[in-house]
C-alpha cells in the first residue's frame, strides 16, 4: 500500500520545527517521496502522570506522518520509566517501581488522543518496551553492550561533568541508551523522532539496527521548547503546559510567559502558517504589544488542546481574575466544617501538594483569603456559609464552606 507523496506536506515533514535529521535529510526525503511505507515511533518514559506541550510536538509531527499513511507506534516506556532516562541530569534520577510508571501511563492515549488517531483507518499502535525488555537474559544485555564503548559513554556531557564534579555515574545509567537503541531493534522500525536533547539515545538505535538488523534506521530529531533563561520546558525541569491541564490554567500559564518566547512557541507549537509568523515578526518590531500576540497564542494552543468553547472561557476568565480583579464566580468548593490549620486546608484542597509548599507560599505571601494575604502556616480556619475564598496565587480559588 503507498502513502500520499503531497509534495508541500512532505516539506512540513522535513522542516518544520525540525534541527536535525539523520543519517541525512535527503534519505527520509526520498523515503517519502517513493510513496514506501515508512515504521516509525517516539518513546515517552511515564516518570510523571502529565503529558506537556514538549510532548505534543512530537506527537503533531507524528500525525502529520499518520495523515499521509505511515505507520506510527507510541512506545510507553514500561521498562525504561522505570531506570530513568540521565539525558541533562546532574545526578541519578530515582528509580520507580513497575507500579507507579503504569499508573503514571494510564491516561497518556486519552492526553495524546488530543492529536494522535488511535482509531479507525491506520490508526496509531501504542506498544511497551516491558514486553522485551524484561525479557532478555544477561548474555542478551551483554550482545548489546558489546556494540558500545566506556569512552562512548563516558563523553557524554552530563556524564563527563559528574565525573569532573566528583559526583556518581552508576552503571545502570550508561545502559540506559542501550535499552533505548533496543527499542528500535524489537519494533524492527525505520525512523525514531525525539527532542533533540535524545540525539544521543536514539542514534544508539543507529548502531544497534546496523548492527543487529543490518538495517539503516533515521533519526529526526525536533528543536525543543524552552524558557526564556533557554531551559527546556518539561516534567523534570518544570514551567510546562500539561496537555491534561483545566483550559483556564492553559491560558494562564502562556500569558505568563516571557515575550521573548512567543514567536518559538507559535513556530514549534502550533500550525500557524509561517507566512503569518514572518508577519507576527514585523507587527512586534513595528511597535505591537506583545500582550495582544501572547493572547492570540494562548486561544490557539487552548483551542487545540480542549475546543474553540473552551479557548472563549478560558480568555473570559483570565480577563475576569486578571484585567479586571475579580473572584470568578464558578470556584470550586470545599468543605472545612470545623476548625483546622491552614497548611491542611491547602494540602486537602488540593492548592497545594504538600505542607512544606503551602508553607513556602504562606512565607512567600502568596495565599490569601478573601484577598488578604495568610502571614502565618499556624493560622485556624473554618469555612462560612458564604464562603471564604481561599486563593493560591493569581489564578487558583477554592471557597471554602462549612
């Protein structure tokens, strides 16, 4: 069966939001254009319950490649979540058990349904590399290993700083792009498309495909979100947009956003024509206020991610709580009926995660109740009959009743 060839989709394919593809663009660009169905994946590690914008361009990348026929397989990493990817980590990440990655995967196909297809006509297989991976004997790991050297490993960056810093690089660590790599060789796939921060690690799956398969396996690897202080956005460093997130907090989150990101996010997290962002370009140095293009990515990435409705409410509501300063009216309750401290009304509420944060934010003066800030964590509450508002922030209430 051939895949469409459109010529104009192929070329979205290829550069759009794009940093490098190997071994190089002209191979995957032939593969297109020859109509062949190509097998490709991207790998997510469940090591927290929230899929975020980082992982939605990949996926947007991953339809484009569905809507023109190919094969496309999301990996959860039910194996690998567990160990725990070191890319950019300057120490080992905490191993978690079998249990906690499967109840962190368990809402990732509804979170990437948003964007995937994972019904009707080729449809997106979602597979789990436990499946293979648990199963290898230690001769296996060995045969793997040996396509690998200690200096390979050791020159990666994260590692080498370790190393000079005095601080532990543990063994399970260097195996880790092994794992990955043979990912590619069970799944017998053509391309691996990932963050550019997992070139590493996905051309591990170069080696062990030519090794193990004789086969040349692609890599394209995507340019990544980040801050304005140039940290990517994501589960491990922080600042990401959930795609399970409530639309008003979507909103919220991108106008809080530094301006000097706003174009890169319309680049790399939207489909917005590239002609319209040339032209987002020249209204900014023209004078325009950042605000106005901040608000516009906001209704786009809220109406992609929920629905048009959604981006309307969403926008109603931040001009309620923030342009205009006011309580929004639909909060949700909670019920304090007799007297209990503050840290375990935030705690219980669900404002806060745990007591040392609502601490922090008492100190920080950023817990308010009908407007006043709390000054003290030894504070007694109780909830009214109309309600106290409790509020975290700008843009977090909950009223508390009795």
């Amino acid at each position: 069966m051939t895949t469409n060839t459109d010529e104009e989709k192929i070329n979205e394919i290829l550069t759009r939001g794009v940093e490098q593809i190997y071994p190089r663009p002209e191979m995957l660009e032939e593969r297109l254009r020859s109509g062949k169905k190509i097998r490709l994946y991207v790998g997510v590690d469940p090591t927290g319950a929230h899929l975020h914008i980082g992982h939605a361009m990949q996926f947007r990348k991953m339809r484009q490649f569905q809507d023109l026929g190919h094969e496309v397989i999301l990996l959860i990493g039910s194996f690998t979540g567990m160990i725990g990817d070191p890319t950019d980590k300057d120490a080992a990440r905490n191993q978690l058990t079998r249990k906690q990655v499967l109840e962190n995967a368990a809402t990732y196909k509804k979170q990437a349904g948003k964007i995937l297809n994972f019904s009707g006509r080729n449809a997106v297989k979602i597979m789990f590399n436990d499946k293979w991976l648990g199963k290898l004997s230690f001769a296996d790991v060995v045969d793997v290993a040996s396509n690998f050297t200690v200096q390979q490993m050791s020159e990666r960056d994260m590692f080498a700083n370790r190393i000079k810093e005095g601080k532990p690089v543990y063994l399970h660590e260097f195996l880790y792009p092994l794992m990955q790599g043979y990912d590619s060789v069970a799944m017998d796939v053509d391309l691996e498309i990932g963050g550019s921060d997992q070139t590493f690690n996905m051309l591990a799956g170069r080696t062990l495909m030519k090794a193990m398969k004789q086969k040349e396996k692609m890599v394209l690897t995507l340019e990544l979100l980040t801050n304005d202080e140039g940290k990517k956005m994501s589960k491990s460093e922080g600042g990401f947009i959930a795609l399970d997130d409530a639309p008003e907090d979507m909103y919220g989150k991108i106008m809080a956003m530094a301006d000097s990101i706003i174009l890169p996010y319309f680049e790399l997290a939207t489909d917005v024509a590239r002609e319209e962002i040339e032209g987002m370009k020249i209204q900014l140095s023209q004078g325009m206020n950042p605000r106005d293009l901040k608000a516009r990515l906001a209704r786009q990435i809220v109406t992609m991610h929920h629905s048009q409705k959604d981006a309307d409410a969403a926008e109603m509501h931040f001009k309620t709580v923030f342009q205009d300063h006011e309580v929004p009216t639909d909060i949700r309750e909670f019920t304090v009926s007799s007297e209990q401290n503050i840290v375990d009304v935030l705690v219980a509420s669900g404002l806060t995660s745990s007591k040392t944060e609502a601490r922090r934010l008492i100190e920080q003066k950023a817990i308010k109740i009908d407007g006043t800030p709390v000054i003290s964590s030894e504070m007694m509450i109780v909830g009214s009959e109309d309600g106290l508002v409790l509020q975290r922030g700008k843009r977090q209430f909950v009223r508390l009743t009795k």
